[in-house]
C-alpha cells in the first residue's frame, strides 16, 4: 500500500471513529438545531419539515445527541415523542443559543429573507402594558415558532441597549439619537383630552380651552415635555386648575380620570385604545391645544430592510388601525 492509500485510510478511519464520537464544533449546532426542533414541534415529521431535512435524518440526530450526552431526552410511545423533565430543563438554553447564533449570522452576514427566532423588545411602560400585548398577539399569530424577550427603558437606557446589542427593537415617542440606530417614524396623534364619560364636558364634541377652567386636572411629571407645554398654556389662558394628580405613565394618567373625575391630557392614540375597551371613560379634542405625539420605531442598522424588521412594522401599523381610524375625523374640523 502507497503512503497517499495509507493515508486516506487513515483518514477513513478516523471519520468512522468520528461518527461514533460526541459531535463536536460547529457539527453541534445541527444537533441543538433538531433538539429544539422536535420540542417546539412535538414531532419529529413537523421537525424535519421546519428544518428542511428527511425524517430519518433528524431521526438520527436525536439518536446520536442521546448517546453522546448518555440520558434519554425524549419518551417514545405509541408513535409519538414526548421530551423527558431533562430536555424540558435544556431547552430554554438551547432556544437561547440558537437565538444568539441567529444574531450573529444577521450581523456577519445580514439575512433579509430570515425572520429571528427570538425578538428582544423594549418599549416605554405605558407602551408595554396597552399596546404591547396587541403586538406580542399579532406577531405570534404570523411568527408562531418566535420567541420575545420584553423589557422597559427610559429613553437614555433603551437608546444604549439598542446601539450595543441587547435589545432588538424599541418603540417610544421620541426618537433615540445614535448614528446606528435607525428610527421609523410609525404615526403622529394629536394630545386630547380624557374624561369619565358623566364628566360635564363629556356631552361635548369638542371643548373648548376656557371651559377646562375650574376642573381637576391629572399632569404629566416635571420631566415630561409635556409638562412645561400645559404650564405655560394653561397660564397664557389663565386656567385655574386643581392638580388631582401628577404621573410620568400615560396609562396610568388615562385610566386615573375614572377614579378622580379628573381629566386627563394625553395622546390620541393611547386614548382611543383604553377607552375603546372603557365604556366608562371618553377622549375629546380641544381647541386650542395643538401639540402632537409621535411613535417611533427604532433599530440597529444591522436589522434596517429585513424581514424581521418589516414583520414590526406591519403588525405595529395592524394593532392600531382602528384607534387611528377614530382618529381620522380630527384631520378636518369641519
């Protein structure tokens, strides 16, 4: 035998002792890949077809997974597979390094056509508790196999994890000033203002600034911009007011005016969602108030045209539709 039909002996050997070897290295991944594709699935047919892959061959790897870590991850019975109490500890781990790996390969190698297995959200609290649970619905309903990691930030914090890394997407109403950052301006609403609907000036369509005089109001924190905008317009006007109450939390300024009887300045957009769910409580324009609020919708360049980021989008624009469209009769005064 020549030293070259030596060697590529040697070399087949090694590959049949390899098959039979830990995987290891990258070879890895295609084993967490259809570990927690069977988990999500709950087969191993649904997980071949997700994966692309015959279902003697994800068959395989799941054979071989179990004898290189030496437990049994999975129950067969009657045809069906079932994951023991030691995969069902594993998998948060796994989902979580495929959702890395994910990341990694957007940034080395950005993917329009691939949507992320795990979506990182931030948003402002008022964001969060009404209009989030809206998203999260809808991007279920066209991302079903996605996982979303939620959490809330002041707008200093969200724009630092949205520049290094640890958050995905972020929703505010400002837009957060960094040169990676890509900020999408989602709607514009006009401030209106929120009532219980006995409220005396429920009974009109419109109000007008003079008659806000002499009833409680619910501000904005000093350190809303808002704050100082209804200051100085309330004293240009010369309205006498009672401060029922001062928050920084939309949401809970809004749903603050049914227990106080006290109105209640704040976006038309939050307004319509809460009161549409309310009957107890109405939002009117006013004259004579023209401040706007503006949704923005920010993420790292990395993510700008893919389909992740577009599924955002469009879900965003969905759960709104019809708070924007109550809103629609307030572009024409008439």
């Amino acid at each position: 035998m020549s030293t070259e039909d030596r060697n590529m002996a040697g070399l087949a050997g090694a590959g049949q002792v390899m098959t039979q070897a830990p995987p290891r290295n990258i070879r890895r991944l295609k084993y967490i890949e259809a570990f927690s594709a069977v988990i999500m699935t709950g087969s191993i047919s649904a997980a071949a077809r997700q994966l692309n892959m015959s279902q003697p061959a994800v068959s395989q790897l799941i054979s071989n997974l179990e004898k290189s870590v030496g437990v049994a991850l999975f129950v067969r019975r009657n045809g069906a597979i079932f994951p023991t109490q030691r995969a069902e500890a594993l998998h948060d781990d796994a989902r979580d390094l495929l959702a890395l790996i994910d990341r990694i390969e957007m940034h080395l190698k950005p993917r329009n056509d691939k949507l992320l297995s795990q979506i990182r959200i931030s948003a402002t609290m008022s964001f969060l508790t009404e209009i989030l649970p809206l998203l999260l619905g809808e991007l279920h309903r066209h991302h079903p196999t996605g996982s979303f990691a939620v959490s809330s930030n002041a707008v200093d914090g969200m724009t630092n994890a949205v520049a290094e890394g640890h958050v995905d997407f972020a929703f505010h109403t400002r837009p957060l000033e960094h040169a990676n950052i890509v900020n999408l301006l989602q709607c514009e609403v006009p401030q209106v203002c929120i009532m219980r609907a006995d409220h005396p000036l429920a009974q009109f369509e419109r109000i007008q600034l003079s008659q806000i005089n002499g009833h409680d109001v619910i501000w904005p924190s000093r350190r809303d911009p808002y704050f100082q905008y209804y200051r100085d317009l309330f004293r240009r006007h010369r309205l006498n007011c009672r401060t029922a109450l001062q928050s920084p939390f939309a949401n809970f300024s809004i749903r603050m005016t049914e227990v106080l009887n006290a109105l209640s300045f704040n976006n038309a957009l939050m307004a319509s969602i809460i009161c549409q769910t309310n009957s107890n409580m109405v939002w009117r324009p006013v004259e004579g108030i023209d401040a706007r609020t503006k949704f923005y919708l920010s993420f790292p360049e990395v993510l700008s045209g893919t389909e992740t980021q577009l599924l955002m989008q469009t879900c965003f624009a969905s759960v709104i539709s019809d708070a924007l469209a109550e809103l629609e009769w307030l572009q024409d005064p008439a």
